[in-house]
C-alpha cells in the first residue's frame, strides 16, 4: 500500500526512483481504507534527507499511511529553507487538538547539551506530554530517545570518552516481542553519538523492557511494556554514505573524528561503504506500524 505525501515534496521523487509506492491527497481520498496518520517531528538539521530516510521505510508497508511533518516554532532552523518549511510543515499549535496513530521523534545533534539547555525543551515536552493521550504509539531515535527515557522515566544520558560511531553487532534480548519478529538473533545497525544510557538503569525500571543491545554500543532499542513508547539510540535508517557524510562533515570542520567502527571496508574510507542493515530497518518500522499502531489504534481516531 501506498505512503501519502505532498505532491511537491522533494523526497518524493527519490521515493518513486526506488519504486516505493507514493501518491498524493487527491489520489489518497479515493481509497476506502482506514489509513493511519503518523505525524513526525523532525529535529535533523538537513531535514530533506531524514525526510526520505523515515519515508522510505514507513512507505513499505501493507498499510496506507499518511504523513504530517511536524517543525519547533521556539527554534529556527538554519539547515533547510524557509521555504520548505513553510510548504511541508506545520507547528505543534495548528495540530494539538488532532489525534494521530503514530509518532516519529527524530534525534538531534544537541546531545552535549543538558536537556533544559535546549532552546525547544519546553515546547518538546509539552509534545510529549500531549501525545500521552493523543498519540497511540510513538517512535523516539536516538536523542529523541534518550530525550524520551529523560523526560518520562528520569534516565539522564552520560558522556562518552569517545564517540559511539559505526557499525555495530546487536543481538535480540526477547524474540517473543512483536516488534522484533522477523529479526535474527543477530543483527547490524548503524550508531552515531557521543552519549550512552545505562542499561542497568533501564534493567531497573518497572515501565521499561530493554529489547536489543550491543557488547560495543550498550542499549540499542528499548519500549515501554505498554509499547506505547519505543526508543532506538542508533540510525537504523541511516543510508549506506549518512556515516561517511558526517565523518568528512567533522573533519571539514577541523575536528579529528575517529574512523566509524565496523562500517568502512577494510578501514578504508576511500572505499564505499555498503548498507548491512537494510532489511532490520524495514522490519522495525514495518512492525512497529502493525502491531503497536495499526492493531492499537481505535477506528474512530
């Protein structure tokens, strides 16, 4: 089934180069279908391309869905034009008495930060608190997901000695849970951060079921036993270059990034590296989709 897009939204011309299925609200009317509304906030800088990352996969599903992008209005975005804002984007304000099936919480390269430093923080808990009653599952990614155990749990992040950024082993910890099914025992995924969460103090936590994690990266990704809340501290979609692009990004900037673990053939960063972790990244959103959105959400919503 198809994903419902604006039609002038640049990502839709990468989406039908792949042959994933996309089509616009005149066309998306016609279908007498159920079809689930995902609303996504989009903290990325570059928001053009995480914008066809989380198409691509929230795309290949049985399921229509249709997608609202969600931007700050307490900060401006200095990545992606105004323009493009304005178009294909829509505050927290025009859509606060809306009900959606599902939401996406991107992460953001503000992890250095203390939480309450951030510009947005209030408006981003306040969308968090929201969604509590208006949001049948939501999807947090990386510092959407420490953000998330910070501000519903009261697990803080932790600095790093060096940043977690690669290509790392992950193994399943419970292959009875839903949102794994599909997944081998054993599996890669991209991870790009300099904080970390304590898997003891997830282990601890009454609300909270650690899912996968990595000997080298720690907690990978975690829900609320409800599922209501799902956090993924890595990139699972991460194209196959997204690492060698921040990788030569840090070095034009004049900082002296490690090499990204695991990712580069032969540790060469002269040759290409290849997407290990494509067909995880479709099971996950496509699972999450089901089973914790589509089977969830009452009709009426």
């Amino acid at each position: 089934m198809p994903i419902c897009i604006p039609p002038l939204l640049p990502a839709r011309e990468i989406l039908e180069k792949e042959n994933i299925f996309v089509m616009d609200d005149s066309r998306a009317r016609q279908q007498d279908i159920r079809p689930l509304n995902i609303i996504i906030l989009n903290l990325m800088p570059e928001k053009e391309k995480t914008e066809a990352q989380l198409l691509r996969l929230l795309g290949n599903t049985p399921l229509q869905v249709n997608i609202s992008f969600l931007k700050t209005a307490t900060h401006e975005s200095k990545n992606t034009s105004e323009l493009h804002l304005e178009q294909f984007y829509t505050t927290f304000q025009e859509i606060r008495h809306h009900k959606f099936d599902g939401m996406i919480i991107t992460g953001a390269p503000i992890e250095m930060l203390d939480f309450e430093e951030v510009d947005y923080w209030e408006e981003l808990t306040g969308i968090m608190d929201w969604a509590k009653e208006n949001v049948t599952s939501s999807m947090h990614i990386c510092w959407g997901a420490q953000a998330a155990l910070y501000h519903y749990y009261g697990i803080g992040k932790e600095i790093l000695s060096r940043k977690c950024s690669g290509v790392y082993a992950h193994t399943v910890c419970d292959p009875s849970i839903k949102l794994l099914r599909g997944f081998d025992d054993h599996f890669l995924a991209p991870h790009s951060r300099n904080t970390d969460v304590s898997i003891a103090k997830i282990n601890e936590h009454p609300s909270l079921k650690l899912l996968s994690l990595s000997e080298e990266a720690g907690a990978f990704i975690i829900s609320s036993k409800d599922g209501r809340r799902i956090m993924v501290t890595g990139h699972l979609e991460y194209e196959a270059l997204t690492l060698a692009d921040e990788y030569e990004r840090d070095k034009a900037r004049g900082l002296v990034p490690d090499l990204p673990l695991h990712y580069f053939p032969e540790d060469n960063p002269m040759l290409p590296p290849k997407n290990r972790w494509r067909s995880h990244a479709h099971l996950l959103f496509s699972n999450w989709l089901n089973y914790y959105v589509y089977q969830e959400t009452p009709y009426e919503w």
